[in-house]
C-alpha cells in the first residue's frame, strides 16, 4: 500500500482463511517450516503449480521429512547482497 502499487490486491487474513482461485505459484519468506507451509498454503496452489519456500541455512531435515504429496524440484543458494548469512530457495511441487 506504501509502495502504491498498481494491479495488486493486498489482503490482511491469515492463510488457511483466505480462498481464492489457486494460483500457480504460492511464495513463502520465513514461514515455520515446509511442512506448515505446505498444509497451510496447499489449497491456494494449482494441481500443477509449484511453491516457493525461502530459507535460511539449508533445511535438510525438514527436506527428508516431507510429506509423501510433495517432492523438492530444485534448490538454489542464494546470494544476498551486503549479508552473510546463507540463503536458500527451495522449489516444490506435489508428488
């Protein structure tokens, strides 16, 4: 709203409350963990839509405990100007 976007809807509810179309892609920045995310966000995502999670250090375990209706399709490490701190982006889609 600041920023005075334009073509954007800014909507204040909490995930699991919001029903929309499913979009085709669902992006996450700090969320509890993947698995949160993913029951929480499942229903705002297509059939063959893909989720965005951002991560701090690389989440291995929270990887090898994923829900057998989701798999990890790619992972890049990402470099953030000015920090140190490692940074990862992690693409998932449904199994």
């Amino acid at each position: 709203m600041e920023l005075n976007l334009e073509n954007l809807t800014v909507v204040n509810s909490r995930v699991e409350n919001y029903q929309p179309e499913p979009f085709d892609i669902v992006i996450s920045r700090a969320f509890a963990s993947i698995e949160d995310m993913l029951e929480w966000t499942n229903h705002l995502c297509k059939n063959h839509g893909i989720f965005l999670a951002m991560k701090g250090l690389y989440p291995e375990q929270e990887i090898q405990t994923l829900n057998d209706g989701f798999r990890l399709l790619q992972t890049h490490r990402l470099s953030v100007p000015k920090c140190d701190a490692e940074r990862h982006l992690l693409i998932l889609g449904r199994a």
